[in-house]
C-alpha cells in the first residue's frame, strides 16, 4: 500500500509542470518539529519530519476532486512507556510480564489523508471519500464530535480525514441540512449522522444526531493469541446541540451531546466559551469543559482512564477543566501568548507559555513550553513532566 500511495505522488510531480493547462494545483507545506520531555530523571527527544502534498484538480463546472499525502519520519525516542508517567499505586497493579505492552511508538508512515470527489448539484452538494469532518462550535473540546479529538496543548493542528459519504442540502439562505454515512464492515458498525444547521439573529446553531459504533479497550487484559487488549464495541446513540455569535460585543459559544450506550454507563459532554479582543490588540478566550465520563475524584483515576486518555479513546481523564489563552502581537511578526489549562476536579494547572513568529509570508516558527503544576496522581501532575515543542513550517 505504501508503495502504492508513493507511486501516486511521484506521478503527482511528473505530472505537475502541466498542472496549469490541465486545471490541477499542487501544494503543501515542509514541517519540522522538535518535542522535548522532562519526565522524572530522565530528558527525552523525538524529532519529526513531516512533508505534506495536497492536490486540488476540478474535473468539471460542477466536480471538484481533492487530495493530500502525509510523509512521515521520526528520530530519537521512537517508543514512549506510559508507565514513567503513572503513580505508584497505579503501577502496583500491573503484573510484571505486562509491563512491556504499555508503550506508545512513533514509526516512520506515509498516509493518504484525504481523497475525495465534491459533485455540485443543484439541490445539493455531494461529497464522496476521505474527506475532514469538523464538528461542533468549541475551541479545544468538541461534545458533538464522534470523529476527532483534539490536543489540548495544540487544539487547532489539522485534524486528519474520515472516510465517508456526505450530502450537504441548502434549505433557504440561512438553513443547511447535512447527511452523513461512513461505512465500516456493515450496517450496524457504521456511523449515521444527521445535522441541522441555521440561524437566529446573531447567532449560528447546530442541532446533531448520531448513531455509531464505539470502542472501548480494557487495558488490562491482555490476549497473546490476538496480541491485542480486551476490546468492547457497543453501540452509541448521541443528541447534541452547538452555537456561536456575539453578545454584548463578546464572542461566545456553547456545545452539548449526551450518549446513550448499549452496555456502558450513558453520559453527557458540555462547552461553554467567551472570547474578546481588547483595543490595545490583546486576545482573550476562556472555555469550560465538563464531561462526565471523567471523574471527579483524582483518586479514583485507574489504568484504563489514562490510557483510553493517552490513546484517544476519551477526551479528557478529569470531570471539569477550564482552558484560558491570552495572545498579544509583539510585533507585526511576533505574537506571545498564555495557556493555562486547570483541572477543576482535582486542582491540577498546566501552564504553556506560547510563541508564534513569522519569518516571511510563507515561514513560520511556533513554540511552546508545557509545565505541569499538580500533586501527584492528577490531571497535570508534576509526574506527567514538563516539556517543550518547536515548529518550523515552509508552505509552498
């Protein structure tokens, strides 16, 4: 398959000094990215290649067809051990011959990311393939959000794409309603979504629902026949509800999804956020998050919440947290900023200290320092470590 998706790129660029008469535009953007991590005693590095190619052709007045390919290198510590993260009492739970399986690698990929045909008619727009599916009103946590999760301390990098059917129908000037399928193995396993989109005054609003199959891995278990974990699929039904616009010259938004689960126990996700822009050019944006599939009592933190956390499985390990962000431009080409990321339930902060820096109209340096203020066992606990990022990206 690699192979394959290599071949398709090289024809890309073979191709490319016609891409003016044929309709077709090629670019992307070359990403170098250094991560750094104090953990405990011990200082680890991981350095990432990234070099992204979009394509971008239209076949027709009414047919566009888009795709991206992702290479991917990584160098130094390739394979993270969860457990240097993990307290003691957590630890003392995992027998020794387990303890090898918990581990996080980096492997050097190339990915087709998006791949898809967009048919305009004129009742309404299709969408076929591997295509980016962004739900929701919230900065950093998205409740009505079934396809991704974001990064807490990176919340805007590009999400990647989700295979699917999409059928996008305007229902007036202001009113939008879209049909979405994504096929898995069959009927039941694959994602069913409706959503109504319009507008009320100063206000954009969302009505969603969702039938899909949902997963929940027991890190416990262990199956050396399968070598995989115990894994649970059930069925998730989701209502939710999004919305954004301005009062009283703030901008404001709110985003609620409550889930019925076939075996586990049901549970609800909520956003609400404020954000302005002061006159002196500062930017301030606060965002609450309460999902009740966390817990509101550190002590009840197991090895299954961290690692469905560390793997993506839920998006947050704690009930309540609040994300704070304050950006100045320091200069036309520099902007600072400061994150603060608290753990309402158990008192933990993480604090990241944020640098964006222009080099020219197509270079860009972003940075951060990430440091983690709590006691031990918590959301941001000092046992999670402290750590920095650096981003240097060249579009082209």
């Amino acid at each position: 398959m690699t192979r394959k998706i290599f071949g398709i790129v090289v024809l890309i660029f073979c191709l490319s000094p016609l891409k003016a008469q044929d309709n077709i535009d090629l670019f992307g953007y070359y990403e170098a990215q250094y991560l750094g991590a104090k953990v405990k005693s011990s200082y680890y590095q991981l350095f990432t290649n990234k070099l992204r190619l979009d394509l971008k052709g239209q076949a027709a007045d009414n047919i566009t067809f888009a795709a991206n390919v992702n290479f991917l290198t990584y160098h130094g510590r390739k394979n993270w051990d969860v457990l240097e993260f993990l307290t003691n009492d957590i630890l003392s739970t995992i027998p020794e011959a387990m303890r090898a399986l918990y581990v996080i690698s980096f492997e050097d990929d190339i990915v087709l990311d998006n791949a898809y045909v967009k048919f305009r008619f004129k009742p309404f727009d299709l969408t076929v393939g591997k295509q980016q599916v962004s739900l929701g009103t919230g900065y950093v946590w998205n409740p009505t959000d079934i396809f991704n999760i974001k990064d807490p301390l990176d919340p805007t990098y590009e999400q990647p794409g989700h295979n699917a059917l999409r059928a996008d129908v305007p229902l007036g000037d202001a009113s939008t309603a879209t049909v979405l399928y994504s096929p898995e193995e069959n009927w039941r396993y694959s994602t069913k979504l409706f959503q109504f989109k319009g507008r009320i005054s100063h206000f954009d609003y969302h009505l969603i629902g969702v039938v899909r199959d949902w997963v929940f891995t027991d890190f416990t278990e262990f199956h050396p026949e399968s070598m995989s974990f115990e894994a649970t699929r059930e069925k998730r039904r989701m209502l939710g509800a999004s919305t954004a616009g301005e009062l009283l010259g703030l901008g404001v938004w709110a985003e609620y999804a409550h889930n019925w689960m076939e075996m586990s126990d049901d549970f609800y996700e909520l956003v609400a956020g404020v954000d302005y822009t002061f006159d002196f050019q500062t930017y301030v944006m606060v965002e609450y998050y309460r999902n009740t599939l966390g817990k509101s009592d550190y002590r009840d933190y197991n090895l299954n919440d961290w690692m469905r956390f560390y793997a993506s499985e839920q998006k947050a390990i704690s009930r309540d947290q609040i994300y704070v962000m304050a950006q100045h431009p320091a200069t036309d080409l520099l902007s600072v900023g400061l994150i603060g990321i608290t753990s309402l339930s158990d008192n933990s902060v993480a604090l990241v200290p944020t640098l964006l820096y222009s080099l020219s109209a197509n270079v860009e340096v972003y940075a951060y320092l990430n440091l983690n203020f709590g006691s031990e066992g918590t959301a941001f606990s000092k046992s999670q470590g402290n750590g920095a990022l650096i981003r240097l990206r060249v579009y082209f």
